[in-house]
C-alpha cells in the first residue's frame, strides 16, 4: 500500500513512538496520582512532552501546552472561552467542521466568513480585515486547510487582530510539524493541534497551547487542589481532568523529538517537492482538474483534484483496490468546498508525510494516468 491519506493521520511514524507507547503501558502509571516510582515516572514523562512542545513551537512556559483527545477538543475549549452568545466571531473560508460546529451551538453567536480566493492570500487578508473593522469578540483561522492544503496567511490575521485587541484562535491541525509555528510570535489566545497528524504521535492525542485564561469544558480530578469543587486556577491542571493517556503521551514526546532532529524547514520542503510533483504530473492527465497554487509557498503537503465524468468517491474507491489510500468527499470541510465551489462534487485528496518518496508519487501518477485514459 502507499499511503496518501496524512491529512487524517500519519500512519507511518518513526519507530520510537510506538516503542516508547508500548513501554508506557507497562511502566507508567497515572501523573499526579502518587508519590511512588511509576507515578513520578508519568509526571516526569508529561513535563517533558510538554517541554518538547514548548521548545518546538516556541511557547514561553511548558505549562501553557495543555493536553486533549485531538484537535478538536483543544478547538472546543477555545471557542467556549471567547464566544458569547449573541456575540460575532469571524473566520476564515476554509474553516473544518472542528470551528463551525462548535461556533454554531453558541447561541445567537453571528459569524461572519472572510472567505477569500483560493491560494489568494491578500484576499483572505481583505477579507478579515474588512470584517474585523466590524466588530467582533474573537476570530479563528486555519493555518492550512485540510481540502486543499491552502497556506492561509495566519501571522497577517495575527497582526490585524492585535491592532484590534481581538483574540485569535489558531486550528494549526495541517500545519503543526509540517510548517514552523512561533506561538509566542503570533500572540494568539490559543493555538489547537492534533497529536497524530505531522506531530506522529499516536491518535487520542492533541496540544493546546494556551496565551489566555481558558474555560474547562471538562470538570473532574487533576491530583490537585482536591479540597476544591472548583477546577484549579492553573495551567495544565485546569484543563486536565481525569486519568492522562500517558501512553499516547509518551508517543507524542518522540514524534516531536523526531521533528526537532528531522527539521520542520526540512520536512515543509520535502512535502511541497512532492505535492508540486503530484500535481504537475496530474495537470498532464486527460480530464483531471487539479487544485494547485502557481505559488509553491501558498501550499503545503495536501492536494485536492477532480476526475471529469467520474464521482469523486468512485475515484478514491478505484484508487483503493489499486492499493493507494486517500481520502475522497467534502472530508469534515463543506465551508472550504463552498469557498472553492467544490461543494456539489467535493474532491479526491492526496496528502503525503516526511514519509512519502518521489518514487511513490510516481506509482501513483501512473495508476492515475490509466484510470484517467480507462
């Protein structure tokens, strides 16, 4: 199988993640919940994902990275500190079901799209500064999308929500550890991740890092301030309520600390070699129409294309049996379809890894060109 599918998860990952999971399952206890040695163990393995985190994306205290399930936890938790029912939020064209859906059950909340082109950010930016100027209680962008592999220009929305005092969430799930991220730089109020996608951690894992004072969505032990019926005042514990999965935990430290030897500058690179290969190639075939930016910059390791006459579903099915997984459908993403007018027919995505080979790509291309001439 050649796996094209690390928009949703990375299936191959560095051998250590796994190892250091199994380990933890045997050796690790809960953190926070005793003073013994597998107790301690735990705690020490928690801080120091937390540091990896921390240093990598360059986050002033370690205990401003906060664990959750998956991106969408961490994005749940941000949206439920800064909307308000009745409020106004603005987001981005290429927002997934992880911001609207949680945006959309906030009573009375108006949100507003600064939808922009596709790989046209200075329309983006247009966009939100126009809809800023209006007003609002917080704004969510999306670092990459999902669907297209769109570089949305966060640092540009960062600054504009700044010189508004308006806080900024960032749903860095396409772009954490395939694109360097300075946290401290943006100033965002929060910054959600998945472990399990570029960090190769493994699934039920996610980071969000915390620039305010967040609201807990979950209420519950932490180890802490038991006396309390309150959650804590501190980070992590505020957020952290309940058992920790310190093996996922202790995977997620060793993706990132592949990540910090491999080169985020580096593996950002290799993945846009092989989407301008992918897509280049896919250009030559007869009734394919691609979704590539003329500026490689603009895009990151994801690639959505269309084959004429056919479903997109039939497509990704036909690609399957031949032994290459992808993803075909709107994938959690309707918003960025009706900003791309892919809505009706959604898209067959192809999205690659530090993994990935030009020699795959090439596989593939050619299975694409027999399909497309079949």
């Amino acid at each position: 199988m050649i796996y094209l599918d690390s928009a949703a998860t990375t299936l191959q990952k560095p051998s250590a993640v796994a190892r250091a999971s199994g380990w933890a399952i045997g050796h690790l206890a809960s953190p926070g919940r005793g003073g013994h040695r597998p107790a301690m163990a735990a705690a020490e393995t928690a801080f120091a994902c937390r540091e990896e985190a921390a240093a990598l994306f360059h986050v002033p205290d370690p205990e401003q990275v906060v664990f959750t399930f998956n991106a969408t936890h961490g994005l749940n938790i941000a949206i439920r500190t800064l909307a308000r029912p009745g409020g106004r939020a603005v987001i981005s064209g290429y927002e997934h079901n992880a911001v609207t859906r949680p945006l959309h059950a906030v009573p009375g909340l108006e949100v507003a799209v600064a939808r922009g082109a596709l790989f046209r950010p200075e329309a983006v930016l247009e966009d939100f500064a126009r809809e800023l100027d209006r007003g609002a209680d917080l704004a969510v962008c999306n670092h990459v999308s999902n669907v297209f592999g769109f570089v949305l220009p966060v640092e540009e929305v960062a600054r504009l929500c700044r010189a508004r005092e308006i806080p900024l969430i960032v749903d860095a799930s396409q772009s954490a550890g395939c694109l360097p991220l300075d946290f401290q730089a943006l100033g965002a109020a929060f910054v959600a991740m998945p472990g399990h996608k570029g960090l190769y951690g493994p699934q039920g894992t996610g980071l969000l890092l915390c620039g305010t004072d967040p609201v807990p969505v979950l209420y519950g032990g932490t180890g802490s301030e038991s006396r309390r019926q309150s959650m804590p005042q501190v980070l992590p514990d505020r957020l952290e309520a309940g058992t920790h999965n310190i093996a996922g935990v202790a995977g997620l430290r060793e993706g990132l600390r592949f990540l910090r030897r491999r080169g985020i500058a580096s593996i950002a690179a290799h993945e846009r070699a092989l989407i301008r290969q992918l897509g280049e190639g896919l250009r030559q075939l007869p009734g394919v129409e691609v979704f590539l930016s003329q500026d490689p910059e603009v895009q990151a390791g994801v690639l959505s294309f269309r084959l004429a006459g056919r479903d997109c579903e039939e497509v990704g099915e036909a690609l399957g049996e031949q032994g290459f997984a992808l993803r075909a459908g709107l994938h959690c993403a309707p918003l960025a379809h009706q900003s791309a007018g892919t809505l009706e027919t959604g898209t067959v995505r192809a999205s690659v890894s530090a993994f990935n080979t030009p020699q795959e790509i090439g596989r593939f291309l050619d299975a694409m060109g027999r399909l497309a001439k079949g």
